[in-house]
C-alpha cells in the first residue's frame, strides 16, 4: 500500500492532471461544434458573431466551412469526442492488474496523439487560411475558430508532456507523418473545392454568403428573364444566392412560401424583413442588408 502512494506521490503532477483536463477540454471543444452545427441546420444566427459581411459570419458560411458539403463543426465534434473517450477510458475503466493499467495508457496515449496531431495539424492550416486573407480577401477574426484552436493546440501539448513516452524520437517521427499526411489531405480536398472557393472570396460572392446568413431570399421563375439577369449580377457566385422558385413548374420550387409571402413580381427580394422589387444593383443589395465588408 505505501508502495503504491509512494509512486502516485512521485507521478509528476501535469501527467495526473493531463487526462481531466484533456477530457474537459475535448467536452468544451465538443459543445462548442455542436452548437455551431446546430445553429447551422437551423439557419440561426451564431452568437456573439455580428453580421456584417465579414468576420465569423463569413468564416462560418465559407466554402472552407465544408468539407464536400459536409459542415467542417460535425468533424470537430467527432475529433473532440474521440480524444474525449480516449482521455477518460484509463479514468473509467480501471485494472487490477498494474501492468495492464499501464498498457491501456500507453495505448490511449498514443491514440490520443495520433488523433490530436492531426487536428492540430488541421487547425493549423485554417488558422493561417484566416490570417492570410483566404477566406473574404482579408484577414479575418473568428472568436469560434481560435477558441477551438486554443483548445486544440492545449490538448496535443497536454498529450505530449502529460504522459510518459519510451521513444520519443518514434513518437515524433510517427507526427511528422501523421503531419504531412493530414496536410496533403487537407490541400487536395480544398484544391477540389478551389474554384467555389475563389467565387466566395469575390464581393459577389461574400454578398451572397452575407445575403444567406442574415435570412435574405430572392424570388423567382425560372422563365423570368428579370430573374436571370439579377443572377449574372453575382457571375460565378450565383450559385451562391439564397434563391426561392416560385413556379410550380421550377426546380425545387416553394410556391406555397411565395404564395404566403405575397410575392406578385419577379424577382422580389426579402432582406430584413423588408420587401424590395426588381433587378437590383449588387451595391443597393449590399446596403439594405447592412454588409459591411469589402466591396472590391
């Protein structure tokens, strides 16, 4: 018995402490992209994130928001629950056995490593994405972002020196290939979503996201040639618009909405709550929506 406090007592206090803290990291990290997916299928607004074209409003809503359509919060809620379970599954599931204890440690630990190193990784890259200007065509702050960053880098620097390693150069070598494998990754599957993204980056384009996340919608036909020059207005970006067909004959067309909402010509946009008629100039767009960012 005085054996065993004897080495809980010389167990360096960080690898006591690592794993509660990583698994109250790894919770805060999860509530986190859960809330913003949430707010996402919803169409809410986010928070503390004031819409005005740019920021997080605009970081949120980008392509590189998405992985293949997919919201990038849902992968950050199953990396966060991963190194959650990871971290707690010696807490939980204690052995008799000392040495078999230890093993499950060892084994989580590394897991936790190889699964931390890769979103940190990952975190990383969207990082510099946002201080490079790549989302929006400037710099952008994204409290969200950085707090799950925060988050992130706290973990892997928890996992690295809160436990004990017994090669650390095959520990490091094994990071830097989980490094560059998530970064290849990560590039080709933005690479495929280049163009989309470059749309976005055009004030067309970060109008359009704007538009989408502050609830403005665009009625129309698809045989209303009004309509059509309205779109050419947003050129690549167009697919980007937050479009309503009212035709019943249309593509994906909500008459029942259009109906509900009185529309009478074509296109009829909706932008806070007010109804504007007409083919609009992309600027008069910009000011009745209060889009405040970049406009070249």
């Amino acid at each position: 018995m005085s054996g065993t406090a004897t080495r809980k007592r010389s167990e360096p206090r960080l690898h006591r402490w690592s794993r509660p803290a990583i698994a109250a990291l790894s919770l805060f990290g999860f509530s986190l992209t859960t809330y913003l997916t949430v707010t996402h299928f919803f169409g809410q607004q986010v928070a503390f994130c004031k819409v005005e074209g740019s920021g997080c409003d605009l970081v949120l809503s980008s392509e590189y928001a998405k992985v293949f359509g997919i919201p990038l919060t849902i992968f950050g809620a199953l990396g966060y629950l991963t190194l959650g379970v990871l971290a707690g599954m010696p807490l939980v599931l204690k052995r008799d056995d000392p040495k078999a204890q230890a093993q499950l440690k060892e084994v989580s630990a590394f897991l936790m490593f190889m699964v931390s190193s890769s979103t940190f990784v990952f975190s990383g890259y969207l990082m510099y994405l946002l201080a490079s200007g790549s989302i929006g065509g400037q710099p952008q702050i994204c409290i969200y972002c950085l707090a799950s960053a925060a988050a992130m880098t706290t973990i892997w620097l928890l996992t690295v020196f809160g436990n004990v390693w017994k090669d650390v150069g095959q520990l490091f070598f094994t990071g830097a290939i989980v490094a560059i494998v998530t970064l290849t990754g990560t590039l080709g599957v933005y690479a495929s979503q280049g163009k989309l993204a470059a749309q976005s980056n055009s004030f067309a384009g970060r109008l359009a996201q704007h538009l989408t996340v502050t609830n403005a919608k665009m009625y129309g036909a698809y045989w209303c040639p009004h309509c059509q020059d309205q779109k050419k207005k947003f050129g690549e970006a167009k697919k980007l618009i937050p479009y309503v067909e009212c035709d019943p004959k249309g593509e994906k067309s909500q008459t029942a909405l259009c109906q509900q909402k009185g529309i009478q010509s074509f296109p009829t946009w909706e932008i806070n709550g007010k109804m504007i008629s007409g083919d609009l100039p992309l600027d008069k767009l910009a000011d009745e929506s209060g889009y405040k960012g970049d406009r070249s």
